[in-house]
C-alpha cells in the first residue's frame, strides 16, 4: 500500500503532471513524470469510466497501486508520476500492469 506521503493528492499536480512531465505510452497504460524539487516520489492514478464499472476500475487502481509501492525505492527523489489506465487495462492482470509500469518508470529515469 501506497503512504500517503507518496500520493498525489491535489487537482493541479495532476494537471501539472500530465501537461509538462514526459510521457511512456505502453498497452495498457500512459505513464507521466515530472520532476520537481521535494524528496518525496508521488503516484497518481487515472481510471476513467472506459476502462469499466466501479469493480473494474477500482481493481485496475488497486493494481497499479502495488505495483508503484513495489517501485518507490527505486525511483530518484522529487519525482511526480501520474499512471493513465487505457481501457484495456481492464483484461490485464497484475504482472502484466507491473512489467509495464515498471519498464516506464524505468525509462523516464535516464
């Protein structure tokens, strides 16, 4: 689970995020990270309603959210990454969101 200090929990840090952070597109995903001066590394999670009903979309949220607790430590500080969820996260299952988010994660580090 995701402490709280490690959500992004504020409308124009999402806003902040997804318009001037650089972007990984994957299958199932569209990663966001912008870098901003804290210690702190922030999620945020996109899930909008056409990735399906409440049940879907809040088990696509839970999913993306272990897979970013497992990546905190790995990430540079002040970073602040918005993960997108694509309709099609929806047949996904967990060790496929997880290689994806990990692999955007990565790739925006260098």
């Amino acid at each position: 689970m995701l402490a709280r200090a490690h959500r992004l929990t504020r409308g124009d840090d999402y806003r902040h995020v997804v318009r001037r952070g650089t972007r990984c597109a994957g299958a199932h995903t569209v990663t966001h990270v912008a870098v901003r001066s804290g210690e702190d590394v922030r999620f945020g999670f996109i899930v909008a309603k056409s990735v399906g009903n409440a049940v879907v979309r809040n088990t696509v949220r839970r999913r993306l959210k272990a897979a970013c607790a497992r990546l905190v430590d790995d990430v540079p500080p002040g970073r602040d990454i918005v993960i997108r969820a694509l309709p099609g996260a929806a047949g996904a299952d967990f060790s496929t969101l997880n290689v994806e988010v990990t692999r955007c994660v990565r790739r925006s580090r260098v």
